[in-house]
C-alpha cells in the first residue's frame, strides 16, 4: 500500500523526520535558510497529501486549487495569515498551527527585546566593539528603568500573559488590550484590562501580542504613536503588518517616542539599509521569537503529531 506522501517546504533534521518514516514519504526543500520557490511548491503541492509549511509560504487558492490529494496543512507556527482557510475549510482540508510549545520561549525573547532596547544592550556591546569607550561618564548610554514602570500589552493571549508573568516579577504595572476581557489575567496578574488609546497614553511600554487581522493591519499608525508618551517604549513580537512603518520611523527620528524593539517587519527579511535599522534608538531581530532548539523541535513535533493524527482518521491536536 502506497504512504501518504507529505512536502516539507523547509529543510529540517532527518532525525526529527526518522520515527515516521514507516507512515509516510518525506520530501523536503533542500535549504533551510530559503523558502521553497513558489513554482517548486505548486508543483509538490498537486502530489502532496500533507504539507508541512513556514509562515513564509503562500498557501492560497491558487495553491489549493492544484492540491487535489492534500488532506492537511501544518503550519509551523502560531499565526496563520499566510493560509486562506476559507478555501481550505470548503475543500475539507485541515489546518494546524503550533500553539501553546513556544509561548514561553517567544515570552522570553519579547521581555529580553523589552530589555535590550530599554537598557540598550545592542547600542552599548556597539560602543565597545567599536573601541569608543574610554573613560566612565554619569550618563554613559544611560537607559530606561524597566522595574516599577507601566507595560501596556495589546493582545492577552497565552504569550500576553506569559508576557505580563514576566512583568509582574519586575514589580511592574500591568495594563492590557483585547478583544474581550481576560478575568483569570486580571486576577492572577492583576492586570487592568483597559482601552487602546488610554493603554496608548498611560505605558511606558508598548508591547504589540496581536495576531494579524482586518481589524489589526496597522493598527499602530501615526495616530496611535502620538497618543504614546514621548518617553514610551514599543515593542513589537506579533505581526510586521500590524505596524505602519513609515509612522513608526517618523516617530522614532522626532522623538515623538523614546525607542523601539522590533522582531518583525511587513516585509521580511529586512537588509542593513531598511531605514529602521539605521536609526539608533531602534533593536531590530530576524524574527526569531520561538527559536530556540527546543522550542523549534517541539513545534515540528507537533506538526508531524497533527499530520500522522490526520491519517490515523483522528482529530489532530491543534486544528484551526
């Protein structure tokens, strides 16, 4: 009897693979740092019965209009706008993302851009590398305090509250943003669920939690950033499209806002000369919120977890 033949659009270890090779045919890209051109992956995606998939890939109607075997899309990560589920779901085909594995490694990297750009720890290890440092001085690269402050989190979900755990040991204040109240956030971290312009004003951190949607797409806009103290701090982990860039920059170079921590960008991946990167009171990363070893192992897991569901005729463990 023939296996379930299942594309991998990223280069991962075989090892990783090896426990389900008497279920399946594996394929995978050969390149981990590159994504699948768009031809190749049509093309797989008409044998395909599953597929195993980055955020980078554009799994659209074109795509599942070609994929006449496929029965699942797992997709390595927590969001999931790179997928049309409308089209999957009218084609009876699964989707799956990886919640819950990386909430608390995406946690830690959020508070560490939090701390990085605050107490600027990029800026600074610069300083010394350049061999600029020669004497002590009372406000050498002299930063924010992060302990006692206000952290207004936009978006209370699993990594919102891990966020906000975080916060609480630094003794901070905690206000929150979302779509619907968070009662068990509120009373196990005493966070105070308020609205977004009043969360805008009052923070000394802004930290952006939100999935991307209609009612996020640059939700961070000119307006919003005027509404910011003009010591204020933003911190972005979610989405690169919930962010206008071009008001985000402006900003940034007037100091209508202190500084800025970026994981992700609207278009990714950014190069040296993107104009966020040129400015100092800015920390921009490769979008590597969940990349840890662990972390990134548990969340292929999980999607080779879903698919081998899928076949066995059961409910995967994290379906859309």
């Amino acid at each position: 009897m023939t296996k379930p033949y299942i594309y991998i659009t990223r280069k991962i270890p075989e090892e990783i693979i090896n426990p389900y090779l008497e279920q399946f045919d594996f394929k995978m890209w050969e390149k981990a740092d590159e994504p699948v051109p768009r031809d190749i992956l049509l093309e797989e995606a008409k044998q395909a019965d599953g597929l195993l998939c980055m955020l980078s890939d554009n799994i659209d109607e074109e795509l599942l209009n070609e994929a006449c075997s496929l029965k699942i899309v797992a997709n390595l990560a927590v969001g999931y706008d790179n997928i049309d589920l409308e089209q999957a779901k009218e084609r009876g085909i699964t989707v799956t993302n990886t919640p819950d594995v990386l909430t608390e490694t995406t946690a830690d990297l959020t508070f560490a851009l939090l701390m990085a750009t605050a107490r600027r720890i990029v800026e600074a290890d610069a300083y010394v590398q350049k061999d600029l440092w020669k004497n002590w001085a009372p406000y050498l690269l002299a930063g924010s305090d992060i302990h006692h402050k206000t952290i207004g989190i936009v978006g209370m979900g699993r990594i919102g509250e891990a966020v906000a755990r975080r916060a609480k040991g630094f003794g901070m204040s905690i206000l929150y943003h979302n779509r619907s109240r968070h009662i068990e956030a509120e009373k196990e971290l005493q966070a105070t669920y308020t609205d977004f312009d009043e969360l805008l004003a009052a923070s000394d951190f802004v930290v952006s939690l939100v999935p991307l949607t209609k009612d996020t797409n640059q939700l961070f806009d000119r307006d919003a950033f005027d509404k910011m103290k003009s010591s204020s701090i933003f911190i972005n982990a979610s989405r690169g499209a919930t962010v206008d860039e071009d008001a985000l920059y402006e900003a940034l170079q007037t100091n209508q806002i202190k500084a800025a921590g970026l994981d992700v960008f609207t278009e990714e991946p950014i190069g040296a000369n993107h104009p966020l990167v040129q400015l100092d009171n800015t920390v921009c990363l490769p979008h590597i919120g969940s990349s840890s070893e662990q972390t990134r192992t548990d969340m292929i897991n999980l999607c080779l977890d879903n698919i081998a569901a899928v076949f066995r005729g059961e409910a995967p463990k994290t379906a859309l």
